[in-house]
C-alpha cells in the first residue's frame, strides 16, 4: 500500500492554475469518488480529518485537486 504523501502532486497549467473539468467530467468524477475512493465517507475526506469533519475537496471542486483522485482513482478507472 502506498501513502498519498509519496504521490505525485496535481499537474498545473504553465500558469499554475490547476486543470479544470466540464459539468460532465465533474459528474462522472463525483461518481468515481463516491463509489471508489477509500478516504471518501459521507460527503467528508478521512485523509484530511483532524477531529473535525472536512467536506471532500473534489467532490465540491470543478479543478483537479486531488492526488489521490488523480493518480489512483483516475489510473485505476483507464486501465
């Protein structure tokens, strides 16, 4: 198992915004997550839980936020 610290970091534009989805792509995002995603709980992300309930970043984000969305749950739905 790996840990989401030793990933990779989101790929940026050559004028570090991050890359964005349409309504479809975010759709089909919240989908990906709600079904696969390991940290995903009820709206919150247990990744980013420090005693306090934290709403899902991608989940809410039209941006490619996630590293673990991006590099596992994305891989995983290509391949």
């Amino acid at each position: 198992m790996f840990h989401i610290k030793e990933l990779p970091p989101v790929e940026r534009r050559a004028d570090g915004s991050l890359y964005r989805m349409d309504a479809k792509q975010r759709r089909e995002a919240v989908r990906l997550i709600r079904e696969r995603c390991s940290y995903y709980d009820s709206g919150s992300c247990l990744y980013l839980d420090r005693g306090e309930e934290v709403a899902c970043p991608q989940s809410i984000s039209y941006s490619v936020c996630c590293k673990f969305f991006r590099h596992v749950l994305l891989k995983d739905e290509a391949g």
